[in-house]
C-alpha cells in the first residue's frame, strides 16, 4: 500500500520541479518587497528614527514598546478597531448569508439583482467615503435630508463616537456585504441538491433544513470569510481616513490609523514600526485561523 | 579610401570647431541676457495650491528672460514636507526651491535644511523687504535667520454677511463678547449664527482664542501651560460658539468651513484670509457681493494670528544663485500685481495692500496691514507640533462633545503635553 501511494507522489513530485524552479523569481520578488521591509520594521522599531530630528538613529531597546504600550491612545485605539469589528461582523455576515440564500432561489429577476449588489465592490474606497461624507453631512446631507422629510431632527453623524462609528460600519457594510454574498453564494451552490431533496421527503421544514444542512455546509467558507474580514478591519483606513479622519478628536481613530499618525504626522518612524509589530502579533492568531478553516473549505 | 577620410577628418574638425563656436556664442548670448551670473536649470518642488499654480505661470517668461531651465514637482500637502525631510535627511540636493507650510519652519531650522536667505535679501532692491510690514518680515524667520520667503500672508479674519448684518442692523464685532451676541441675533432670525471648524483643525481656532484670551500653549522653558484660566475660558467661550453655529460645524474641516459660509445663509466666519480665492468663484460662493471681512475681535490681548506658506532654498541645493534669482523674479516687487491676479493667496506687501485697484477686486486686502500694536503670533514653532497638535484637537473634541468639562479636559492635556515637548530640543 505505501509503495502504491507513494510511487505516484515521488512521480508528481519530479513532474513538478520545473515548475518550482519557475517560480523562484516571484520568491524573490516577494522576498524583496514583503520579507525584507518586514524584518526592516521589526529592526527599526528597536531605534529611534525620527523623521525630524536628523541624528543619527541610536539601538534604545524595548523602549518604543514601552511608550506605546503605555499610551492611552494605543487602548482606546485597539478598543474602537474591535468594536468596528465586532459590530461589523455582526452586521455583514448574516445580511450576506440572507442575501445569498435569496439569489440561491433563482428567482425571477435573481441576475440583474447579483450584478447591482456587486457594485459596491468595484468602486474605490476613497470615492465611497467621499460619496458618503456628503451623504452623511449635518447640514447638507441626504440622509438628514430624508429623514426631515418625515419629520425625524437632524442627526450630527460624524460628529459624535457613537453616530460615527455606525457611519463608517455602515458605509463597509455597504462595500463588504456583496463580497460576503458571493461567497457564501459559491459555498451554497457546492452543496448537492439531493441532500435537501432527501430533508424534504423526510418532512424537515426550512428552518430545519438551514440549520441543519446549510449552516454546517457552509461553516467552513463562513470561518474563512470572518478571518478575512477580521484582518480586512484591522487594516481599515482609507474610507475611514475620508470620512471621519479618525475623528471628532481621537473618537474612531483605529489601531491603524492611530499608526499612520505616529509614522506620517509625527514623524515618530521607529514608534509607527513598534505600532506595526504589535498589529501584526495581534494578527497572527486570526492568520493561523483562517490557515485552519481554509483547510477546511478544501 | 585614404583620401576620403583625410576629407572626412577635416570635415569633422570644421564641425567641431563651429559646433564650439556656436556652442560659445550661445552660451555667452545667455549670460549677457541673464546679467552673466547664472544659469543651468533649477528643480522646484510645489504643493498643490493657488500658490503653486501662479509660481508655475511665471516659468516660461522667466527661462526665456533668463536662460534658466525650471523643472517642477508637485506633491500633495499630506506627504510634501515628509518628502523634503527625506530629501533634506539624505542631503540629497534634489531640490533648488521648496514651498512648505509655516508650521515645518521650526523642524527644518534644527536640522539646518534651508539656506539662510538674509544675504540675498538684504542685497536685492525687487525682492524690497521694507515693502512688508514690519513684524511680517519675520515671518519666515527662525532664530534671527530668514529660512522662507512669506508665499502667503494668510490672517485669521472676521468674514461677515454684509446683506444679513445691514438687515438686522449689526456691524463687524470688535470683541469677542459682540461676536457671540451677533451669532445669536443672526440665529435668532432664522440663519447659521456664525461658523468655524470645530472638526480636524479645530486647532487653528483654539489656538487663535487662547493667544487672544491672555493665555499661551507653552512657556519660555518649553513647559506646556495650556490649564491656565485664560485657556480654560478660551475653551469655555470656543464652546458657547458652537451652540450659534449651524449643526454641521462640529465636523467641519476648514475648507468645509469656507464652503458652508460661501454656500449657505450663516451670518459669520472666523477663518484665514488665504481661502479668499474660494470667495471669487462663483461656483463655490453663492453670496457673492455680500461677503464682508473685518479684524478678528479682540480679547484681553491684541493678538493675530498668522499664518501662510513659505518658499525657501534648501541647503542642499545645487544651484542657490539661479534658485533666488526665479524667487526674486516671482516674488519680487515688480510682479507681486501679477502674482495675485494670477490667482495665488496674497501677500501683504505694503504696495499691493494700498494698491486701490487691487483693493476693489478684493476688498479683504486690508485685512493683511497687521497693526504694529498687534502681537503677531505663528503656529507654534516646534517640531513636536504635530504631535502636540493631535492632542489638543483630541482634548478640545472632549469638550466640544460634551465628553469632559474644559478645565479637566485641560489639565489631562498638560500632562500629556509633558512627554511631548520634553523631546522638544531647548535652544
């Protein structure tokens, strides 16, 4: 049994050595441009570069992970970057799953409706968060516009915590939610029609046949979907940085913002690069997960 | 074949020769057009601006006149001065003439990144430094060293609706307290009262109150002071405005500002002179004809608040000569009509300020003849301003939001100013 097994995988294995040799280039390329800035980063964080100073950069230790750490502004940051991901999450899942589970049907109408929910996808953030800063504006807005319409007070949406973050989860819900669709449209399309047509003779109703079939047949894709978005928000900064600018004050600055401040504004580089390690340890784990449930998907 | 290339040797050589000749006489046809100092090309980085593009007009005048090749890079405001202390950083001398924000005169003066202007200035009978006033002469100075040309003199004005105010029978407020109380008429009847940025540069108005209250951000050892009664009631007051300002405002940027002022029915505006140029376009400004300005209202003190662009050579520069002689030639008294009308943000010099056809095209100029009883105060000249600004704007929100009170609010901001300019070098 194992020389069966094996003679097959040495054979592919020879097979694929060419190809593997072709491909030492793109290695390369991604050794230059990931690999080296990121052991880069790592090794500035342990200097202290500032942009403005202009003298020589000393080795100071821990010390950027020290001040970091015991800045306010690295907590409330990290706080705000989870509860848009939490709340985020919470919003753009089950509205694509629901909205997958309707395209499913084929209904009348189904492939217009695809292509106008997918929309959102091709536009660039930047022109969504513009678009939607007017949206959104106190004074002249069409939001506030139609809610005076029914006679609902204007809301300052950007200009408190609360109503701000809600803007800018909304405004990726609208951008995120077609691509959370899509997929768990494909994942609805693998599962074999036989199975529910073996459910409905045995008298399982809807809700049954969701929670059972579907869900556990679309978990896998679900799990890859939340670690994807879960690093999409920890990265979230260019509809952010239009709308709100991190803004009222510090109020929706995420983690990652709050970094793009420290390097860009404050010229603080070797603090900006310990902000970026602390992202990325924070990343990991949500890496490893998405490896896991990725292997699952397969 | 030998004879033909004797021929063609020959032939060569007499190439040679009037190709040199030419070469000579052109180069000396050039020196004498540009008084035979200097030539070659410069390289000028810009940003974005109306400034930028009324400097980029004056180009092909200036190469034919003087021989001088001007190559230009424009970057936008977010990642210019980072670029030119990266450059500055390297000594890369990839630059001959910079513009750069006032508020980066201070980190480029201790990395000594520009070229002190003084001798060329004190030399040059166009440029006419007696033609700014005087506390505008140092606008560009940093520790008795002219390190940037003004490109800019941009005051905190009072802008004003000339059509609400004669309707209810107001005039520009002279304080701080007739400011407040025109906002509330104004609002009383039906319109914005008055508007200022209360969103991501909520700083500039902060600032500006605290300096005209009698109170100051740091002291003379660089110790933040910014819980003194007189910036506590600064914010008190920045904070009554916003209970006259249209809804919006506590998000407003300063360019949202302008808009909304130009755009919709509000009685007031505090903001820079430099967004003046928005007040010209008809497609910005739906209240053309009505727009009034004013001195901003006075305090416990007769401060104003100025700021602008600067132009400046940097140290690395490879041709200074040629750089000043286009600085000279763009900014210098004998163009100074034209660069205005061009479209840049004036600067106040005395001969455009009192120039009376000027005056007409735009009635805010005299608004640039700074009083020499007013103490001119600049964006804080430290590098850490950046840092420290973020937090101010962060303090300030807290108490615009109603989050925290002003005096509290302050006092944690102190504390976390400490840290900050303590990484400030003492000069």
């Amino acid at each position: 049994m194992i020389t069966k097994v094996s003679r097959p995988n040495l054979l592919r294995r020879k097979n694929l050595r060419p190809v593997a040799h072709l491909t030492i280039p793109t290695w390369i390329f991604l050794a230059l441009v990931v690999l080296i800035p990121f052991f880069y980063g790592i090794y500035i964080s342990f200097l202290n570069i500032n942009l403005a100073s202009f003298l020589p950069p000393s080795f100071v230790g821990f010390d950027n992970y020290q001040t970091v750490l015991a800045a306010s502004e690295t907590w409330s940051t990290l706080r705000i970057t989870l509860i848009i991901t939490l709340i985020g999450l919470l919003m753009q899942i089950p509205i694509g799953i629901l909205l997958a589970l309707v395209l499913h049907e084929n209904l009348r109408g189904t492939k217009i409706f695809r292509s106008i929910l997918i929309t959102p996808m091709l536009l660039t953030p930047v022109a969504v968060g513009l678009t939607y800063r007017f949206m959104f504006d106190t004074d002249l807005g069409v939001i506030n516009w139609a809610l005076g319409s029914i006679g609902i007070e204007k809301v300052n949406w950007l200009g408190s915590q609360t109503s701000a973050l809600f803007a800018i989860i909304i405004v990726d819900s609208w951008q995120s939610i077609p691509f959370v669709m899509l997929l768990v449209l494909a994942a609805l399309t693998a599962i074999s029609s036989s199975l529910y047509e073996a459910a409905r003779v045995d008298g399982a109703t809807a809700s049954q046949i969701f929670r059972r079939i579907t869900l556990p047949l679309i978990t896998p894709t679900l799990l890859v979907i939340t670690m994807i978005k879960i690093m999409d928000f920890l990265k979230l900064f260019d509809t952010l940085f239009i709308l709100t600018r991190g803004g009222p004050g510090n109020a929706t600055t995420t983690l990652g913002l709050w970094t793009y401040k420290t390097g860009f504004v404050f010229l603080e580089f070797s603090r900006a690069a310990a902000l970026g390690v602390i992202i990325t340890i924070i990343t990991l784990p949500v890496y490893f997960l998405w490896r896991r449930a990725s292997k699952g998907v397969r | 074949m030998k004879g033909k290339h004797l021929l063609k040797r020959r032939n060569f050589k007499v190439v040679a020769l009037v190709a040199a000749a030419v070469l000579t006489l052109s180069a000396c046809s050039s020196d004498s057009e540009s008084g035979g100092e200097v030539g070659g090309e410069i390289n000028v980085f810009l940003i974005p601006s109306p400034s930028s593009t009324s400097i980029q007009s004056f180009i092909p005048e200036f190469e034919a006149e003087t021989g001088i090749k001007v190559n230009v890079s424009e970057t936008p405001y977010g990642e210019a001065h980072q670029k030119q202390l990266l450059s500055y950083n390297q000594k890369a001398g990839a630059y001959d003439i910079a513009q750069f924000d006032n508020t980066y005169l201070a980190p480029f003066c201790q990395a000594k990144a520009m070229l002190p202007l003084d001798s060329y200035i004190s030399g040059s009978d166009e440029y006419d430094i007696n033609d700014f006033g005087k506390g505008q002469q140092d606008y560009g100075k940093c520790k008795g060293e002219t390190l940037g040309l003004t490109l800019s003199t941009e005051p905190m004005i009072q802008w004003y609706r000339t059509d609400l105010y004669e309707k209810l029978g107001l005039t520009p407020a002279k304080t701080w307290d007739e400011y407040y109380n025109n906002a509330k008429k104004v609002q009383a009847a039906g319109f914005g009262g008055q508007i200022m940025g209360f969103g991501p540069n909520v700083s500039w108005w902060w600032m500006t109150l605290v300096w005209s209250f009698g109170g100051a951000l740091y002291d003379e050892n660089l110790n933040p002071v910014v819980n003194s009664k007189e910036a506590v009631a600064a914010t008190d007051y920045l904070k009554k405005l916003l209970e006259v300002s249209p809804k919006g405002a506590i998000t407003a940027t300063g360019d949202d500002t302008t808009s909304k002022f130009l755009g919709e029915d509000i009685g007031a505006m505090l903001n820079y002179s430099g967004y003046y140029g928005m007040a010209l376009d008809p497609s910005i400004n739906k209240n053309a004809g009505k727009i009034g300005t004013a001195p901003a209202p006075m305090g416990t003190v007769d401060t104003t608040h100025l700021a602008g662009w600067n132009i400046g050579v940097p140290a690395d520069a490879k041709n200074p000569d040629a750089a000043w002689k286009f600085l000279e030639f763009v900014l210098g008294k004998t163009n100074s009509v034209k660069y205005l009308e061009s479209g840049a943000a004036a600067i106040g010099r005395q001969s455009i300020i009192n120039n009376a056809d000027l005056v007409a095209k735009n009635p805010y100029l005299p608004q640039l003849e700074i009083p020499s009883s007013s103490r001119i105060e600049r964006y804080p000249q430290i590098a850490v301003w950046p840092e420290f600004e973020v937090a101010a704007i962060d303090a300030v929100t807290q108490v615009l939001t109603g989050k925290q009170k002003s005096q509290a609010a302050l006092d944690a901001l102190n504390e976390k100013l400490k840290p900050i300019l303590a990484k400030e070098p003492k000069s």
